[in-house]
C-alpha cells in the first residue's frame, strides 16, 4: 500500500517555467488585441461581447461535465471500467445484475448438483452460464469422484426463471446428470456448521441419528433393519464395519445391532457424502444408548398429577407391567392382533433407533402411559396405549399433542395412525390436533393421517431446550 507521501507528484521546475511564459504571453497578446480593437469604432461594445461569450461558454461547459463526469462506463467496457459497481446495484460476471437489482426483487432458493469433467475451466463454464441467467451463487461444494466432478450449488435465482431453462443451460455448458430442487432458509447454513449441528444433536440423543442422516443427506428413505426380529429369529440383516456403498443405495452397521439403509433413487450418493454419514454412525456406536432424561409434571382435570418424560428399554420392565394390567381389548386396539404377542414388540417400540417415546407415570411412580412417535421409511407413525383405569382423563390427547410437536420439530410433513373406527379415543385425540385429516379404511383398518405442513427444522438440545 503506498503511503501519503509517497504518492506526491514530483516537484517540477521547467514545468514552472512554461507556465510562467505562457502566462506572459498571453497577457502580451491580450494587451495587443484591447489597444487594437479599443481604439476603433465600436471596439468596447465588441470586447464586452466577447467577454459575455466566453462566460457563457464557460458556465456551459462546467453544467456538462458536471451532469456527465460520472456516468458509468458501458456494461462491456474492457479495463478497468468493467469492474465499476454502482451503489444501488451488484455487477456480476458478464455485465448481468444480481438478483438483489430492481429488475430481480422476487427470487427464489434452489439446490442444484451436476456433474463435470475434472478439466480446467469446467467450473468457470457452468459460473458464466449462471451469471448470464442473473442467478447468485451462494454456497458451493465440490465432490471428487474417480471420474469428474460434483458440483453442489446453492443458488438464488429470478422467480421468474424456471427450472427447466436452467437445466438446459447447465447441459449446456458441460453439466451432466443435473439434480435441481427448491431449497429454503434452513440450506443458507455452510456445510461444516450443518454437520457440526447434526453431530451434536446426534451425540445428545440416539433417536436423533435417523433424523441427522436424513437432514444431511437430504430427501431419502432411512429403514433401520434389525439382527433379531421381535418373534426372536435372526433377520440375517448385516453390514461390514465400514459400510457399503452402491450408487443410490448406502448400507451402514447399526450400532444396536442390524443394519441402517439409505436409498436416494433419484440422485447417486457421492464418497463424500458416504465418509459423513459413516462418521455420524460411528459416533453413535461410541456414545452407546443415550436419552434425554426430561420430565414435565402435569396436573390433570381432575386433581392428580403426572409425569411425561422420555422413555427407552430401561423402562422395558415397567412397560411389561403396564401390559399385564391393561384389558385385552385394550391391547388389541393397540397392537391389531393377538394379544399374547404384544410384550414381544415393546423391546422395539422402545429402542430409540425406531422413534421417540413418551411415558406417563403416577405420582408414585408406576407407568400408565406410552406414546410412541416411529420412524417408518419417509414417513412417521403415532400410536398411544393408556391403561384401562387411566382412560378418559386427557393423557391420550395430551400424549398425541406432545408427539406431533415431536414430528413438527423433525420436520415431518404429516403422521398417521392406525386404529380401528371402534377405537373411539384415538379416532376423538387425533380430531383434538385441529390439523387436516385423511381417512382411510384398509383392511378393516383404520389409517388416519395428519398433514402437519411442517418445514425442516433441528431440535432443540436439551440445554436450549432449558434456556426457553
């Protein structure tokens, strides 16, 4: 950076000189031209003339430089000019505005990934492309491969352009295999912050991992597989420590036994994508089983208090008791079938890989409630199950209000649950919600299900949890 004082012009002594000359002569000339002009007929009307016409000129002059001095150089100007940016608006590459220009108010937030050759100028290709389209490149990730390369944008572009034009232009330019979907606010985060939060909600609850491979991996189907089915007979489902990888498909050891299955059939999983999401899972097998240990005291109608908290398989022995006093109609709302299996499924249903639980329990300790909240491929089940002398009080909706907030926070788009029309409480809880419901009859069956509208969005931990 130059300093102050070395950016001083010179001191010139010629220079001096030829102006002081010039000065002379001028003074010289003017002296002649007044005595010559000044003696004859009409000569001072002339110079008064004269002198208006030079003012004028001089006054016109200054209003034109100072009304066009400061135009901006042509949007293709070469040098230095081409880098002009007014304070109004962004240039971009190529002379296009930004989509923060008057022209480009209304945008919108894609996520775009294709695939290039490993070349110089193959990235500069598809940027060109993008400014020429006044789209703003927001984020990139870039993935090797054996054999080109991946590139991941997060893009904000015109409303007006519609995605198909922009897929065309990509193929272009040399992307192939072009992925595009809408994103929202919650992409904006750079992927090293994302993977950190996702790390951490993972390391404070195992019931997370399904969700935090979900929100990193993006649209997938997760299926958790277990070793030993819930009639005790090995599945045969198993993976090798570290994981297979087969295009759309990744394999990946579960911890508590079995396997995690991730299928993307739309978009390839790339090494990179393979590395984290083996990462996840191995810090999940380090930690072991972990849930937040929460409980909230509610007071019923009628005067007795309770408490909802988590639930994992430490509660397995109280969930078996609770079993043997409820009536067999009541686990055969529950569990649609017969009623001699239903302890099998509790081990299950209360493993945190599967879902969330919630528990109920008296003021003396005993349990008298489950809700359980269950990951099933893309979509998510609710199923309650209250003890017949607990019945009629409010636990079922209040247990159901707690799980859908459970679902909304994941970011589930609905839940279901599937009951039967005689089940008069279940049909009357998920009535409570105020949310828009579909029913259908399958089987004799009853599914009802809930459109919670829900966006992604990350869990609290429990410690911001306590903050609010």
């Amino acid at each position: 950076m130059t300093s102050a004082k070395s950016a001083r012009r010179p001191h010139h002594w010629r220079r001096d000189l030829i102006e002081l000359a010039a000065l002379f002569t001028a003074v010289a000339i003017a002296d002649a031209i007044a005595n010559l002009i000044g003696h004859q007929p009409g000569g001072p009307s002339l110079l008064i003339a004269a002198a208006v016409a030079l003012s004028a000129t001089a006054a016109f002059h200054t209003w034109w430089a100072r009304r066009h001095s400061h135009a901006p150089p042509p949007p293709d100007a070469d040098g230095p000019a081409a880098a002009y940016e007014p304070s109004a608006q962004k240039v971009t590459a190529a002379g296009a505005p930004s989509p923060g220009s008057a022209a480009d108010a209304e945008t919108v937030l894609w996520r775009m990934r294709t695939t290039v050759r490993d070349a110089p100028g193959s990235l500069a290709a598809l940027c060109t492309v993008l400014a020429r389209h006044r789209i703003d490149i927001l984020t990139l990730q870039t993935h090797p491969l054996a054999e080109g390369t991946v590139d991941e944008f997060l893009l904000r572009a015109p409303a007006s352009l519609p995605a198909a034009q922009l897929t065309r232009a990509i193929s272009e330019a040399g992307g192939r295999s072009t992925w595009i979907e809408r994103a929202d606010t919650h992409d904006l985060v750079d992927a090293p912050t994302r993977v950190l939060g996702l790390a951490t909600r993972t390391a404070l609850d195992a019931a997370e991992l399904p969700l935090a491979l979900r929100q990193l991996l993006g649209r997938c189907t997760i299926h958790s597989l277990p070793a030993v089915s819930v009639t005790g007979r090995a599945t045969g489902e198993s993976a090798p420590v570290e994981g297979v990888l087969e295009e759309t498909v990744m394999r990946l050891r579960d911890p508590s036994g079995g396997v995690i299955t991730v299928e993307r059939p739309y978009l390839p999983f790339t090494p990179t994508e393979f590395a984290r999401a083996r990462a996840l899972v191995e810090l999940d097998a380090r930690l072991g089983p972990r849930v937040p240990r929460s409980e909230h005291v509610l007071t019923l109608p009628e005067g007795n208090a309770i408490t909802v908290r988590r639930a994992d398989r430490d509660d397995l022995e109280a969930a078996r008791a609770m079993h043997d006093r409820c009536s067999e109609q009541t686990l055969r709302l529950r569990y649609h079938g017969p009623v001699r299996d239903a302890d099998r499924y509790l081990e299950h249903l209360l493993s945190p890989r599967f879902g969330r639980t919630l528990a109920v329990q008296t003021a003396s300790g005993r349990t008298v409630a489950l809700g359980h909240l269950l990951w099933d491929g893309d979509e998510t089940e609710v199923a309650l199950l209250v003890e017949d002398d607990w019945q009629r009080r409010g636990i079922g909706s209040e247990l159901l209000g707690r799980l859908v907030a459970l679902a909304v926070e994941a970011g589930c788009e609905s839940v279901y649950a599937v009951t039967q029309a005689s089940n008069t409480g279940m049909v009357a809880a998920m009535r409570a919600l105020s949310l828009p419901l579909d029913y259908q009859i399958e089987e004799g069956t009853l599914v009802i299900t809930a459109r919670l509208g829900a966006t992604p969005v990350r869990s609290l931990p429990p410690y911001e949890q306590a903050e609010r």
